[in-house]
C-alpha cells in the first residue's frame, strides 16, 4: 500500500510541475529569469523546511504539490537563463559545463542530505538543503549576473 502512495506522491507532484512549467516560463520572459530563478529557491527553500518538520501525511501531501510549483520554476529556466547569459556559439560548452557540474554535485548532496538525516534526523538533512537554497536565492539577488 505504502508504495502506491510514494508513485501517487511524485504522480501529483509530476502533475504540478506540468501545469505550472509553461506559466512559470512565461513568467520568467514577462519579469526577468533571476527573479524567477529566486522565487523558486524561496519556495525550494520553505517546502524543505515544511518536509523537515512534517508530522502527518497530510502535509506531505500538500508539500508534494508545492514542490512541483519550484520544479516547475527552476528546471528548464536556468537553462533558458544561460542561453540569455552566453553567446550564441559557446552555448553548447556552456550547457554542457551546466549540466555536468550540477551531476557532478548532485551525489556529494544526497551523501551529505544522507549523512545529516542519518546522523541528526531530518530537519537537520531538510534544515541544511533548504538553508542551500537561502543562499542560492541570496547569491542570484546580489550577483550582477
């Protein structure tokens, strides 16, 4: 039974993010890729903290619908953001470099998301990615980028 809920978790959240992507990139043309870029990170940042100190399913449930709305404002738009950044010849080394340094921080993160929920429960795990996301935001308003 269990499993059937976790495929119905990520099922709504797929749903979410396919509903909202199109707007959220109409969004990032209308007022600018940074701020949308920020706005994701924000709301990364408040459902990481809302799954750390989740009590019930209920709100697992609701979170998993919010989580699609900062899926659907952070995947495709930092890639649209750096075909606004870069010129037209070097986007490919550009999207590739991309690409290849968010895989390649991506397993360091889980190693560490792990070792914290392991270690200190998962706020801490949740507290640590969502204080990540803070920054990221935080970075992209200060940055000239």
């Amino acid at each position: 039974m269990a499993s059937r809920l976790v495929a119905l978790a990520y099922f709504t959240f797929n749903v979410t993010f396919s509903v909202f992507a199109v707007p959220a990139g109409v969004l990032s043309d209308r007022i600018g890729r940074r701020k949308v870029l920020v706005l994701g990170y924000l709301i990364f940042a408040a459902i990481y903290l809302g799954f750390g100190m989740a009590r019930s399913s209920a709100w697992i449930w609701v979170l998993f619908v919010i989580y699609g709305l900062y899926y659907a404002t952070t995947e495709g738009i930092p890639r649209a953001y750096i075909a606004d950044l870069v010129p037209a010849g070097q986007r490919g080394m550009a999207m590739g470099t991309y690409n290849a340094l968010t895989g390649l921080a991506t397993l360091p993160a889980s190693l560490m998301a792990g070792a914290l929920g392991q270690a200190f429960g998962p706020l801490a795990a949740f507290g640590t990615g969502a204080a990540c996301a803070l920054l990221a935001a935080l970075l992209l308003v200060v940055s000239r980028i």
